[in-house]
C-alpha cells in the first residue's frame, strides 16, 4: 500500500489531468465488461500494462507483484468453476476430461471450461484497468473528480477517510510488531497465538481512539474537510487519443 502510494505521486504520468486518466480507465473497464469479449479484454490488459509500465514508469516487476495476488483468487475461483461433481448414474453434459471415483465422477465440462475462460480475460482486463487508475493518480485526485461530478460528499469524504485510516492502520500494526519480535512474542505457537491477539485488541483502540480525535478535530472546523488540489490542464492531444482508443476497440469489436 506505501509503494502504491509513492507511485500514485512520482509517477510519469502524475502531472496529467485526473479526469483524463480516470475516463481512460473506467471507460476501458465498462467496455470490458460490456462487451465481455476475450479479445477486447486481452487488448485492454496490454493497453494499460503498456501505460502503467512505459507511460508511468511503473518498474515491471512491482507490476507482476501486484498481479499476483488478484491472480491467486482469480485461479481459485476458475478452479471451482471448471471442475463439477455428479453421481456415475447420472449423464453427464459434453465434458473434455472425467474421472470416476466410488460412485461420483469428477469432470471438466465444456460448457464451464468457455464460462472460465471468459471470465479469466475479462477480469484480466478490469484488474489492469484498476491498477492503471491506482497507480497513476492519487485518492485525492480522483475525489477531486468524484466532487466534480457532483458525487454526494457524505460518500467522497468516507473515501477519503477510508484510505487515510488504511496507512495510520499499517504504520500502528507494524510499530507493534516490531515491539511484540523485541520481546520474544513470536517464538512459539502458543506466544505467536497471544501476541496476535494482543495486536488485534491494540489495533482496535487506537483506531477507534485515532477516529474520534479525527472527528473531533473535524468538529472544530464546522464538519467540514478542507480540500487543495495543483492546478492541472487538460491535454487535447490525450483527449484524441483516448477517444480513438474507445473508437478502435468499438470497431474491432463490432466486426470481429
């Protein structure tokens, strides 16, 4: 999460308008999900991967890492979904591979092994759109752009609150950590067991201590966050060429 931070900030791509990025992304992401073709999805996964690491500068290796973890859950998802169970007097539907075992067969149907490839490239395709808006702009860019288009601000500010909390989470959890390994606290099973608990009970308090001291200070000031953002400009060069993107995609999806 610092790393994403950082590079929401030092970014290549940090100086261009946020509404710029942010209709490039979600617009891909919506096209994606509408269209749900592979080929589009597969397109829009190397688009953004080719933004995020040639565009922003994003080492590649950050990127494979952060692939990862999404990829774990995905895999695991279209395992389940690829594999089905039914009792061996039963007929099966068109399957591509079966294993029978006592009275169930174990079996990969046809119809499940498209339903997740389908769904491997389309979230493929979603999660580099993701990545792309997160690692080239900034959360209070993009609540910038929500309070632009009149997004309510009860919604903007839990955003905003959301994330801060994410990072005063992590700095408390690692100082506490840090102080349960100076003492020993994770030397056995039954110490880790205790110590892991003693860190969730601290974490508990000290946020819920750190949340009303926010509010309180947000009190002071009538309920009511003050905002800055840089000046930013828009590029009619970017503007082309996202739509010629979208244009492009449309076509190729229309005629293939």
């Amino acid at each position: 999460m610092l790393l994403i931070d950082k590079y929401a900030y030092l970014n290549k791509l940090a100086t261009v308008h946020p509404l710029e990025k942010m209709t490039l992304s979600l617009g891909l992401l919506i096209l994606s999900l509408i269209m749900r073709d592979e080929r589009i999805s597969l397109i829009t996964f190397f688009v953004m991967s080719a933004f995020i690491i040639l565009g922003a500068k994003i080492p590649a290796k950050y990127y494979a890492k952060l692939l990862l973890l999404p990829g774990f859950f995905l895999l695991s998802s279209l395992v389940s979904m690829l594999i089905s169970i039914a009792p061996t007097t039963s007929t099966l539907p068109a399957y591509i591979w079966s294993f029978s075992l006592n009275s169930w067969t174990i079996f990969i149907g046809r119809a499940s092994l498209v339903t997740a490839q389908q769904l491997f490239f389309i979230v493929l395709g979603s999660i580099s759109c993701l990545y792309f808006l997160i690692l080239t702009t900034s959360v209070h860019s993009i609540c910038y752009v929500l309070r632009q288009w009149r997004i309510p601000t009860l919604f903007v500010e839990l955003v905003e609150l959301t994330y801060r909390f994410i990072f005063i989470f992590l700095d408390s959890m690692q100082k506490i950590h840090l102080a349960q390994q100076a003492r020993l606290g994770y030397s056995s099973p039954i110490q880790w067991l205790r110590s892991v608990s003693m860190l969730i009970t601290a974490l508990f308090v000290e946020m819920f201590q750190r949340s009303r001291e926010l509010n309180n200070a947000m009190e002071a000031r009538g309920g009511e966050t003050v905002y800055w953002q840089n000046d930013v400009i828009y590029n009619t060069k970017n503007w082309i060429g996202i739509a010629t993107i979208f244009i492009l995609l449309i076509i190729y999806g229309g005629f293939f």
